[in-house]
C-alpha cells in the first residue's frame, strides 16, 4: 500500500492510502481539479510525479482542436 503522511503538530500525523479514487491534480492551463488514474499516466514507465501534468477534458479538447485547425495530428 502506498500512501501520504502530513505532520499536523508535533503531536499527529494524518496518513492517506493512494487509490484509484483519491488522486488529483490542476489542469495546468485552466487550474480545473482533474482525477489522476496513476496507472494510467504513468504505467509505462516514462513519467514521473514531479515532471507530469494532466489536463482537463475542456483543455485537452481545445489543443487538439488547434491542432487540427493547424494542420497538425495531437
């Protein structure tokens, strides 16, 4: 089991399983929360917590429509 550990006071801590339901991070254009399937992003190996961001549908959505727009395949 993998999970969080936040000191709250010198005193307690709280620790948090990671799961499939509760990781998420910002859409780092809009800043939307967006669920995060580890699994999925970064299951071949390639990525890294620190180096990845994910994007929110809407987001995601209008870059491959600029893509398109210009000619290019996302």
């Amino acid at each position: 089991m993998f999970y969080v550990k936040e000191p709250i006071n010198d005193a307690m801590e709280v620790t948090i399983e990671i799961n499939d339901e509760n990781v998420f991070c910002r859409c780092p254009v809009c800043g939307k929360e967006v669920s995060v399937n580890l699994e999925d992003i970064l299951g071949d190996g390639h990525g890294d917590l620190f180096g990845t961001s994910v994007m929110c549908e809407d987001c995601s959505r209008e870059l491959m429509e600029a893509g398109d727009e210009d000619g290019f395949e996302a």
